[in-house]
C-alpha cells in the first residue's frame, strides 16, 4: 500500500521545481504549464489509480520516484498534444531535470 502523503509531497515537489526551472530559464513556458497542471491533477487526487507501487519500496524511493515521473510527463505530454503542441516529455530526462539539475 503506497502513503498518500507521500505521493502529495512528491508531486508538490515536482510542480515546485517546474516553477523554478522555468523562473531560471531552463524550461519553456509550455512545459512549466503543463508540468504543473498534470502535478495539480495529482494533488487533487484525479490520478490515484496511477500510482500501484509501495512508497518506499527498495532503492531509497527510485521506483515511485520514476513512477511520478512516467505519470507527469505522459499526463503533460496529454495536456500538450491538447493544445496542438508537439512535444513529447520523457520521464527521466525531462522530469529528472526539471527537479535535479538544469536542462
């Protein structure tokens, strides 16, 4: 059973991140508004069924880590390719980056 609490951190986590990347100039406006509707969507509990995997389940948190990330970047990726845009976003380089460094 995965911790609810833990799943809204790590998407405020997520959105908080994409703010700030886009604030820095690494990512574009589309993306950052995309990243943080997909994280809303997560925080107002409309993705629940997304998330089948333990929080903590071995390796330090890695297999929900990137559970959120397939998560954000397919939903953003959605959000996108509903206004027309191209944009494909890939869980571990764009995700990744928007949280732990700079694109």
């Amino acid at each position: 059973m995965w911790h609810k609490e833990f799943i809204m951190a790590l998407a405020q986590i997520k959105k908080a991140a994409a703010l700030a990347n886009f604030e820095a100039g690494n990512i574009s406006r589309d993306i950052k508004n995309a990243i943080v509707r997909a994280a809303d969507e997560v925080l107002e509990n409309k993705m629940d069924d997304q998330f089948p995997l333990p929080a903590l389940m071995g390796g330090a948190g890695t297999s929900i880590h990137m559970n959120m990330n397939e998560v954000l970047a397919n939903r953003a990726t959605e959000i996108l390719a509903n206004q027309n845009k191209k944009t494909i976003l890939h869980p571990n380089d764009q995700l990744t980056a928007v949280q732990s460094k700079t694109m």
